[in-house]
C-alpha cells in the first residue's frame, strides 16, 4: 500500500508531537532537579534553569551519612543477586524441560508455571511469617528468593523455548561422543542460548530494580531497604516539599532501568511479546 | 507393582534431569507452594503473630462480607479498573495502527513509548506528583495559561478528581507495553490478506473491521487481560500518590490487605482477604486461557 504525502508528514507531524508528550514528564522532572532549589517552586514555572546545577545530586548522595547511596548500593546488590540465581536456576531448569523429560515432569512444569495464575501479593501475610521463622526479614537473602521465585515461571519458559529451539541432535551427537549431560549444557546448549539469556537478564533486572511492594514489606530495616522504598519514605515523610531532592532521586533510580532498557531493549521486547503471537 | 527397586530404578536413570530440575522445585515448593497451603489454612484462624491461633472456621469471611471497608476496597478497584483499562487500551491500539508502517524512524518512536515502561511505578508516581502539583505543578500552569481553566485543580484532592489523575499516569506508564503486545499480533497478519480485500473492493474501515480485527483478536484479549490483571493489583502508585485516600476513596483490595497484615496484624482476617483476591485473579486468568485457546481452535 503506497501512502499519500499528506499521509505521511501526518505519520511523523502526529508521533513527534506524541513523542514530546511521552518524553515531557521525565524531561521535566530532569530539569527540576537541575535548578537551583530557589527556582523550583515558583509561579509560573520556569520551563529551563537560569544555570544548571548538580548540587541536588551531590546533596542527596551524601546527606544523612549518603543513606540514598546505601539505598542504592542495596537495589544493586538484591538487583545481581536475584538476575544471578534466576540465570543459573532457570537455564538448568529450561534445560530439564526441553531435553531431559522424565514421566512425571510436567507436574513441576505446571506447578511453576501456576506462580504466574497466582499473585504474590495473596501471599505477601504468610510468606512474612515464614521469613520472620527462617530469619530471612530484613536480609538481601530472603528478597533475592522470593525475587526469584517469582520470576522462575517467565524465564524457565523463555530459556525451555530458547533451548527447545536448537536441533536435539547436537545433544545426541556430543552424548555418542562420550560428553556427560552437564557437559552438553555447559559447553554446546549455553553457549548457543545467549539472545535466550539476555531476554532473561534484562527481564530480570527491570523486575528487580522497579519492585516496590515485597521490598516495602520483607525489608523494612533502613539498612537494608531498596531504593524504591527509600524514595518513597524521602516523600512520604521527610522530603515532601522538597521537590528538588524528589526529582533527583527519581532520576537517579531510572537512570539503570533506562541505560539497560536502551543497550539490551531488543531482548527485552522480543520476550515480552514473545506470549503475544504464536 | 511398583516396589523399592523399581523406584529406585526411576530415579538413578532420571538422575540428571531431577538435578536440573531440583533448585527449580525447591524454590517454587519453599516459597510458593507452602505460602499457599498456608494462607488458605490462615484464613479459617484468627491467626496470632504470638501465642494460640483460634479456629473460626468461616468466621473471617463472614466478617469480610460485613466489612464496609473491604467492599469499598473491592469497588474502588473495580472502579479503577474501569476506568484505566480503556484508557489504557484505546491510546494503545491507536499507537500500534499510528506505528503500524514501514516507514523510516518508526522504531525511534516505538522506543520512545515504550520508555515510560521501563520506569518503576513508584517513580512514575513521584514524576506526576510534581506535575499534579496544586500551587506549582506545570499541569495547572499549562491549562491555565492556555485558558482551559480559571482556578488550580486539585488534581488529587476529591476521589473521583484522584482516580482520574492516577489512571492518567497509569495511561501514560503502561500503554507502550499494551501496544508491544499489539503491534507484534498486527505484524503477524500477512500482507496478502490486506492486498486480496484490498483487491475485493474492501475500504480502509473495512479493512480494519473485517480483517485486522478478526486476524488479531487473540492478541487484543492478551493485551486486555494483561492490563486488566495489572489494574486489579494496583498498589505502588496509590500507595505513593495518594495513600488511598481521600476518605479511603481511592483504597486498593491491595492495600487493604497489606494494612489488615502489617498494620493491624489481623493476619487470619488479611488471609481471607488474600484468598478472595487470589480466586478473582485465578477466574480472570481461566477466562483469559479460554478466550486464547478457543481462538486456536478455530
């Protein structure tokens, strides 16, 4: 279908003006943060800072003995703990499914994939008393699990499809050839997985970093709160007003998200209408 | 018969696999499986954080029906949900139709709507706070300078005005990845089918009613139920925009539950809460299947 010209400077005049509109909060918020505090709350809004000032970064990094910075440095550490054990756990998983069937398997395949039927926030009331039992509340540990238990189902999947999606014969072939099955995985079926894991691995990341409700409720120790709930309680209590310590923090905490959105956004589309089209 | 040997038989020639399988299991039994047998057990106790757990039998979900509150919790949901899901849905086919082109920049703009999704709820909700903001917030200044409006909004100040305002920051965070869903299914009709009813005489609209949506309704379901899922979970962005009020207004069944758990330590009362929860959650996701696999079928 030939499209007209007035078809298409509509196509690009309509999704530029679209796209200054999806743009616009974040951009503002940006420019907020980089004001100095004095112009933030005027009336009119001033749209540009009469000069740019990192001093909003520089304070909220080391106010209060830099607890924003323990905050991140928290998100980081349950963020690669939690893509750490559901790389390792999903890919030998995946494996299972896709190669290694034994009679009875499939009721561990439903029963992992039934974690996406039910929410885990049903199980917020006895997973809390369960953490308080095993000493795991307040504890990167115990985020890091149930992060992960709860991403298994999506990325067992992805990684049995990526698996599944590779000719059977390679594992027959190096199994005639004298290599054990944890060889195979290691050496062939890995190797040969990497859009499979990358898929998994930004999946993983955004889900971590972003999760706010079982970080709010399993960690609520200052010490070991994520960066979510930290911003939030900088507005909920003590910064309410203070929009330029807001807006820094919200920039601080996208900024991972949109770095790794941006380098990797190819996987990260492709697994998530991978469900989308058959 | 099965017998000892014969199970053990099973298991030393499934070895490999089970191993491979074990963290897996483990994880998904430990902290899936047991929290769910557990809150169903929960919910017929008045359940203690120390000391003797009473059994009730239905008595916490006799109070559940009693409880103005939890009706309001369960009402505002829904409510909420009406209302987003449209939103979400019309902006987002409307993208994916606008995108739906070869022509060059498309994957810059495509990017581009997706960027919000990529945000946690959490910021996005502190990133409209400031712009909802009743003295200096960049929304009353527009609408004013440009005439709409002759005093500020308090854009979260009544229930309604905050459901409103709420959804459209859900709107603008969510329907990028409602147009993914439904872009790939309108990338997934073949060319042919356009060119023959173009062929036949068909119109654009008639294109559009008679072969895209046909061809890609399996997809829209997908990308229906999935917001509509997610809106039926919403907690974050009440939780950070307006705390469920004003007067508990805007109170998600989410947030009823966390606060009947961890603020009012009712832990047998918040379990029946979660079960209701989890039965609507589970009819929604049946009824998704369905629709899928009846459309397979044909």
């Amino acid at each position: 279908m030939k499209l007209k010209k007035w078809q298409v400077v509509g196509f690009y005049l309509t999704n530029t003006l679209l796209a200054i509109a999806f743009l616009a909060p974040i951009l503002w918020t940006l420019m907020t943060s980089l004001k100095p505090t004095h112009q933030i709350l005027t009336y009119p809004p001033r749209l540009l800072p009469e000069r740019f000032t990192l001093e909003h970064y520089r304070t909220i990094l080391s106010v209060n003995d830099a607890e924003f910075l323990r905050y991140v440095v928290n998100s980081l550490i349950v963020t690669s703990g939690t893509i750490f054990v559901v790389i390792v756990v999903s890919s030998l998983a995946g494996y299972a499914f896709a190669y290694l069937r034994f009679p009875g398997i499939n009721v561990f395949f439903v029963a992992i994939l039934a974690t996406m039927m039910v929410p885990f926030q049903s199980l917020l009331i006895p997973l809390y008393g369960f953490m308080q039992k095993i000493g795991l509340l307040n504890s990167y540990f115990g985020l890091v699990l149930m992060y992960s238990t709860f991403q298994l189902p999506f990325c067992v999947f992805m990684m049995r499809n990526s698996f599944a999606s590779l000719p059977p014969s390679l594992r027959e072939s190096a199994l005639l050839d004298g290599c054990t099955e944890a060889q195979v995985f290691r050496k062939i079926y890995l190797p040969l997985s990497l859009p499979g894991f990358a898929t998994v691995l930004v999946y993983s990341f955004m889900t971590s970093w972003n999760e706010f409700l079982m970080a709010l409720t399993f960690n609520s120790n200052v010490k070991v709160q994520t960066l979510q709930v930290g911003l939030t309680n900088y507005y909920l209590s003590r910064y309410r007003t203070s929009w330029e310590m807001i807006t820094t923090g919200s920039i601080i905490t996208m900024i991972p998200v949109l770095v790794v959105f941006f380098v990797l956004q190819r996987y990260y589309v492709r697994g998530l209408t991978s469900g989308a089209v058959k | 018969m099965p017998n000892l040997y014969s199970i053990q038989r099973f298991f030393s020639k499934h070895r490999t696999g089970m191993l491979f399988l074990a963290p897996a299991v483990a994880l998904n039994l430990v902290f899936f499986i047991q929290p769910l047998i557990r809150v169903i057990q929960m919910s017929f106790y008045n359940w203690r954080v120390i000391g003797t757990n009473k059994f009730l039998g239905l008595g916490n979900y006799q109070r559940l029906v009693n409880d103005p509150l939890f009706w309001r919790a369960l009402s505002n949901t829904v409510i909420y949900t009406l209302v987003v899901t449209p939103g979400i849905f019309l902006l987002a086919l409307a993208l994916a139709l606008l995108l739906n082109r070869k022509l060059p920049g498309t994957n810059v703009f495509r990017t581009i709507y997706f960027v919000p999704v990529a945000i946690s709820f959490v910021v996005s909700s502190l990133v409209w706070l400031w712009i909802f903001n009743e003295l200096y917030g960049i929304l009353n200044y527009g609408l004013s300078s440009l005439g709409l409006i002759s005093s500020r909004i308090s854009w979260l100040g009544s229930t309604w005005m905050a459901r409103i305002s709420v959804s459209l920051m859900v709107v603008w965070k969510t329907a990028g990845f409602s147009m993914m869903i439904l872009l790939a299914g309108l990338q997934g009709v073949p060319v042919q089918v356009y060119e023959a009813a173009s062929i036949d005489g068909a119109s654009t609209r008639q294109r559009f009613l008679y072969v895209t949506m046909p061809m890609i309704r399996p997809t829209f379901i997908l990308a229906l139920m999935i917001s509509l899922i997610g809106s039926f979970l919403a907690f974050d962005h009440f939780h950070v925009m307006t705390q469920g009020g004003p007067a508990n207004g805007t109170l998600t069944i989410v947030m009823y539950i966390f606060r009947t758990g961890f603020e009012y330590f009712n832990l047998g009362y918040g379990s029946a809460m979660s079960i209701v929860l989890l039965v609507i959650l589970i009819v929604l996701s049946v009824i998704q299947t369905r629709f899928l696999d009846s459309d397979n079928v044909e």
